[in-house]
C-alpha cells in the first residue's frame, strides 16, 4: 500500500526519517557519572608525590609522609598542605591500594 496523507507510514516509508531502533536508548543519553572532585584532587597530590619519590602511608587515621632531602622545603610544604587538605580522601585511596592483590604499599 502506498502512503497516503491519512496513513503517512504505510508501505515501509519512514516519514520522518527515523525508525525505532535508530533511537537511542535512555542509558546512552544519560551523562556518566562525574567523580568526585576530592577524590581526583587526592589522587594526583599522591601521584606527584610518587613521581617525587615522597612516600605517603597511614596507619587508617593519620598521615605520614617521608621525603628525600633533596625534595625543595616549598614541593614538601605544599603537598604536606594538599594531604592535609584532602586527608580522609586521601586515606580512602591508600587503604583502597593497600587492600587491592598484589599493590605495593
């Protein structure tokens, strides 16, 4: 059957262009999930302190960072100010690597 005014769909004509399993599914339409902004704070303060060669652990309530002296006092004093800043965040993330198989601590 042809389409017709009263029938635009008729005889596989997609009128306006777009069928059913062209339209997205609502999961993909959905924006992921945004981290936590601490969190990615927390992260890179440790990676820089790795690169570093600054050692941070925790015993699950305080901080403790080790530095080689030849880390400039201003690099130690700003990532003692970022761990203290970020400090629950950053105890998550150790215990989290500490719990993980075979991570080093």
């Amino acid at each position: 059957m042809p389409p017709t005014n009263a029938n635009p769909g008729a005889g596989g004509a997609r009128v306006h262009g777009i069928s059913k399993s062209d339209a997205a599914s609502p999961s993909r339409n959905q924006t992921p999930a945004q981290p936590n902004p601490a969190a990615r704070s927390a992260t890179i303060i440790l990676n820089e302190a790795t690169a570093l060669g600054i050692c941070v652990g925790t015993d699950g309530n305080e901080l403790v960072m080790v530095a080689p002296l030849r880390v400039p006092y201003e690099t130690r004093r700003a990532l003692e100010i970022g761990l203290d800043k970020y400090r629950k965040e950053v105890i998550d993330l150790i215990l989290l690597q500490a719990a993980r198989p075979g991570a080093v601590s």
